[in-house]
C-alpha cells in the first residue's frame, strides 16, 4: 500500500510526485489588476484558509531509469519553506539519487535548496538544466544593478549556483533531458522562464512554474500580475495561451504554487473565465498533447 502524504501521477512510463517544501508568506497586495476584496472573495469561494500564503512545490519524476527533480525549493533561505529534504527522504529518495534537476527559473524559492551549508552543490550527482535565456539573464550584473536591491541579491545568488554547478550546467535550449520529456518556453514571469512537458504513451503533463501564484485568482483572473514578474504584459500573454490550451486540450498541469494536491486540469474558457479541478482516477487521460 502507498503510504506517502504527497501526491502522483502516472504519466506513461514515469511517475511525478508533488513534494512540498513548505510555504512562504506573501500577501494579495502583491497582484495588480485586481481588487483585494474581490481576490479575498475567489480565494475564500475556493476554500483557501490561508489567503496570505503561498504554497512552494517541488516536483520528482522517476521512470525510464531516471530520477529527475524540477526545482530545488526555497531551502529555508529567509526562515521560508525548507522542509523539501527531509520530505524527499519520506519518498526514499536520497539526494545523491537525483540525476538531473531542472529549474524552471532563478528566483529563490526554485534555487534555495540546491547548495548546501558550504556553498557546494546539494545534488553532488546531478546536472542542472535552465534556460540560456535566464542565465543570461541573472548573469548581467550592469542590468540587474537597474532593477533594485532584492533582484540584485536574487542574481548574486544565481550566480554563485551556476559556477557551483559550472562544469554540469546543460542549457535547456539545446539538451535532450529525457525521453520524453521537453522544456517550453514561458516567459514573463522571467526572461527565461520555462516549463516542462512530459508525454509518454499518448499522456500529458506540464509543470508550468510560476505561471500562476495564486492559482484561483490568477485562471478566474488572468489579466492579475504579481510584483514578482519581470515583464507583466508578457506573463499575461503566456497565461492565457497556456490556460486557453490545457482547457482545450484536457491537459494535466501542475505549478510549484498550487495549494493541494500539486495537480490540476483546467476548465473554462477565454468568455467565461477559467478554474482548476484537482485529478482523480475518474478522469479521462490526456492523449496527444503538444505545446
């Protein structure tokens, strides 16, 4: 009998598991393009008992002989989250078994998990995968140096990561991760932002990243911005398309800020608005997905 507390789904030949790493706390007075009472009212509709906070996800995938971990988590970095280690341990995992971590891009609560107490690379195994986009990105000091003292610090941290993982870095433009398994460009939130596509025997999923943080508000809503996106405009214009195609195409998502279960199909339409259902074994499987 399965007795873990976290979440799979099976996706062909590999299983993805949503690991908690905690939560941070944030505030609705982070969105715009939104009223606070009415982004209290979705998510009090929604069953949301901490408004407030925001959930952090890790997610593992195991099959096809790998075991390959999207994001790191926060790490504890700012009293915040911390708790994925010991919950990878519960899985049976250990961090020496991780082959591969992909990142979908380089804000704290993603990379914070991924040096140790000495600066040294967490998964001693592993190579790390980010887009050259947003490495490039947190790479320009001059540019960062415009954006203010938390982005700034953000990059320094970045940058320390990548030159400890410096002779494993793969750039995901241009490596083959897994058999199928792809990374998808979904910028704004990011220059480089990017989620990851798995299809494999004709089913579906896609870890989106950040393309939402707070999940009900921003699929009713998503016109809302978070002060965290780099390009607003464009982390608009990437929701809708990618809200409109899972809607579409009855596509399994899952987002490192979902509230529980980790994962969702999402319903709805541009006219009517969109909102997440969590997955049962009821539901149809997805079948020949692309993005």
């Amino acid at each position: 009998m399965d007795t873990s507390p976290f979440l799979s789904q099976k996706i062909g030949h590999y299983s993805i598991t949503a690991i908690s790493d905690g939560r941070m706390k944030a505030s609705l007075g982070l969105l715009s393009g939104i009223d606070l009472t009415e982004a209290g009212k979705i998510q009090e509709k929604s069953g949301v008992t901490a408004p407030d906070d925001i959930h952090i996800y890790c997610y593992l995938i195991r099959g096809q002989g790998r075991v390959i971990l999207v994001d790191s988590g926060m790490g504890g970095l700012n009293y915040a989250g911390g708790e994925f280690k010991k919950n990878l341990f519960s899985e049976g995992v250990n961090p020496d078994d991780i082959d591969s971590v992909l990142l979908t891009h380089g804000h704290p609560d993603h990379i914070g998990g991924l040096l140790n107490e000495h600066g040294q690379p967490a998964y001693r195994n592993a190579e790390l995968f980010m887009s050259r986009d947003e490495a490039a990105f947190w790479q320009d000091e001059n540019k960062l140096k415009l954006m203010g003292e938390r982005i700034q610090m953000t990059g320094s941290l970045v940058r320390r990561t990548l030159e400890a993982y410096g002779p494993v870095l793969r750039f995901t433009d241009e490596a083959e991760i897994s058999e199928g398994i792809k990374a998808v460009s979904l910028p704004g939130h990011t220059p480089g932002h990017t989620g990851f596509l798995i299809n494999s025997c004709d089913e579906s999923l896609l870890i989106w990243g950040d393309l939402v943080h707070y999940p009900h508000i921003q699929s009713a809503r998503p016109e809302v911005s978070i002060s965290f996106d780099c390009d607003p405009a464009q982390a608009e214009k990437t929701r809708k398309t990618i809200l409109e195609q899972a809607a579409r195409q009855n596509l399994r998502v899952a987002g490192m800020h979902f509230g529980e279960p980790g994962f969702a199909y999402v319903s709805g339409s541009p006219e009517r608005g969109y909102f997440l259902t969590s997955c049962s074994e009821q539901q149809n499987l997805v079948r020949g997905i692309t993005v």
